[in-house]
C-alpha cells in the first residue's frame, strides 16, 4: 500500500501516516479484551510500519551527501536494534505476567503524543520532490531553510540558480511497471533478494527461534534471553557496517554482511547435534548471525534508497522491502511450519 501511494505524496506525509498508525495503535494495545482485538489491532499496527519503516531512506537520499548517508544509515539501524534488543529483554523479565503485552505497549504508544509532531516540525520535505512537482519556489524555500539550519555556511539558493527548469512544470511520474524496465529492473531484484536473505534471518531469530527452543524443552525466558542477545550483538554490527560502507563500497559491504552470516546459520542449525557444547554453539551462531545478517540493512537500505531516480525512488524502495517480506515474514514460516507437521506425521509411524 504505501509503495502504491509513495511517490504521489510527499515524503514526510508517508513517514508521519505511518508512525502515527504504528504509535497510536500500539497505545491501544492497552485497551483490547480478546485475542481477535489484539490480532486485528496487530494487523494495522503492520500497515503502519510498511509506511513507516522504509521511508527514511528515500528523505536521506534527497537530502544528505553520499558521505553522510552511511552515518545516518548506521545510527537508523543501531536505534532499531536497541528497540529489538530491550522488548525481548522486557519479555524475559514479564515472562510469567499474563498482563505482560499491556506493559510492554505504553512506552512506544505514548509516543504518538511526541514524535508525529516532531516530524512534522523537524524534518523538511525533499526538495526534489517539490521540483517533480512543480513547486520550484517550494523546493527553493526548503534548500535555504535548510541551509539556515546549518548555519548559514552557503549563500542562499534563488530560482534563477536551478539553470532550465521550467518554473512551475510538473513532471509526470514514470508508471509503477517502469520498476520492471531494463534501466530498473538490476536494483528491484537487488532489494528483493537482500532483503529476503536479511529478513528471514531475522524472522528466524525474532520469531522461529524462541518458539522453536521451547518446542525443545527450553523455558520461554530461554527463547528470549537468545533472541536478546543476537539483536544486542547486531547493534556494533550494524555500527561496523556503516564504517565498512565507505571502506570497500556499499556492494561489497552487503556481500560481507549475506556472506558472513553462514558461519552462524550453520552453528545454529547444527548446535543440537553438538551434545554439552549445544548452548555454546548456539550462543556463539547467534552473535556471528546478529552481527552480520541482521547488519546488512544498515548498507542495503542506503544503497537501494540511492539507485532509484526521485520519480521512482520511494515506489522502488518500498515495493522491494515489502515483496522480501511477503517471502521472509509469510511464505518461508508457512513452508517451515508444514514441514515441521511432516517431519512429527513420519515420526509417529515409527514410534
């Protein structure tokens, strides 16, 4: 949905739709009387975030330097992952209250009350949206209150400067199948396939993983104390990875990021054939995994939000997370769970 609509809107309207829905119904988590409201209220909590979450990149393509970017990335991602990192940890310790989600939902729902206005004051419209749109003066007026917040440093920026743009013509945005276009197509499957390789990683440690070890017998302060710990190690990962970014280049940075993480995987998979070292070997997969893996978006992101022009920049961006979703967050679970089923059906005819 948002990727329908990005590119139509401004930028920050994207943004601020979806923090606002993530905000205010995460505060209403603290009213709902039955699992169908929780589910329902989750659902639109989800709609949000496909807003929310994705649209920085596109702002900080517009509107930083290419040497800030990675920085900015980095710092995004980091946050991120001390939200990802404290919620699990809050769950180990309210692992025993049935009340537990209600306590978890006002920190980030009274949020709503702050940070939508913060936005709106704070954060200035990208200018090259303003100038697809037609509104030169409108773009003209933001470069120089930008640069007015960074201390006057440059002269300010006059119509007559921009050279032979037409005042006042609005460019048509390329249609959503120029996605698909020879010219396009490289950085679509670009951002669908790191994204699926990134996004089931972390699925798999946010979700799978803690389920999974209380399948096992593990207690359930056990699946979260794990899941703390990966997304914590993600955290210098995701801060390495933005240093990283300006040393071999944004591609190679993703490479390492994809690349790197099989060693953990690997411990992951295999740590229950490992006997009295099982814990160790879980414990020592999930940190490469969390540095690693769970790092990638601090470089695929900003690299993504780059390769798309301003007409096709917040369409591409998005619509590449989103597909990788549907498979890291929808398919592969589904496909894991059946498997699952059959792997106990062939069991039971032996036992």
């Amino acid at each position: 949905m948002a990727s329908a609509i990005s590119d139509h809107f401004s930028r920050k309207t994207i943004m601020l739709i979806g923090v606002a829905a993530i905000t205010f119904c995460t505060l209403l988590i603290t009213l709902v009387q039955s699992a169908e409201q929780l589910i329902i209220l989750r659902l639109v909590t989800g709609l949000g975030g496909g807003f929310a979450v994705s649209a920085p990149f596109p702002i900080a393509a517009e509107l930083m330097p290419a040497r800030h970017r990675r920085t900015y990335g980095a710092i995004y991602e980091m946050c991120l992952a001390s939200a990802f990192s404290i919620l699990p940890l809050v769950g180990l310790l309210l692992a025993e209250n049935p009340n537990a989600f209600r306590w978890m939902a006002p920190p980030g729902g009274l949020a709503f009350l702050v940070v939508p206005a913060v936005i709106y004051l704070l954060i200035p419209e990208s200018p090259r949206w303003y100038l697809r749109r037609g509104r030169t003066q409108d773009a003209v007026d933001t470069v120089n209150r930008i640069i007015g917040r960074a201390g006057n440093r440059l002269p300010l920026l006059t119509i007559g400067e921009l050279g032979d743009i037409r005042f006042g013509t609005r460019e048509e945005l390329p249609p959503y199948r120029a996605l698909w276009a020879p010219g396009q197509l490289r950085w679509t499957l670009v951002g669908i396939s790191s994204y699926v390789f990134a996004g089931t990683a972390f699925f798999l440690i946010s979700v799978l993983l803690p389920k999974a070890l209380v399948e096992q017998g593990g207690a359930v302060a056990t699946g979260f104390g794990v899941a703390t710990l990966v997304f914590t190690a993600s955290i210098p990962g995701k801060g390495f990875t933005g240093y990283l970014m300006e040393i071999i280049g944004r591609r190679w940075t993703i490479f390492y990021a994809l690349a790197g993480s099989l060693p953990g995987r690997l411990l992951m998979m295999l740590a229950h054939n490992a006997g009295p070292l099982a814990a160790t070997a879980m414990v020592f997969g999930a940190l490469i995994t969390g540095f690693t893996a769970l790092s990638g978006a601090t470089a695929f992101r900003v690299y993504l939000s780059e390769q798309f022009p301003t007409g096709l920049r917040g369409r591409g961006h998005v619509f590449s997370e989103s597909v990788g979703r549907i498979f890291s967050a929808v398919l592969a679970p589904i496909s894991w769970s059946r498997m699952s089923v059959r792997r106990r059906s062939s069991l039971a005819r032996y036992c």
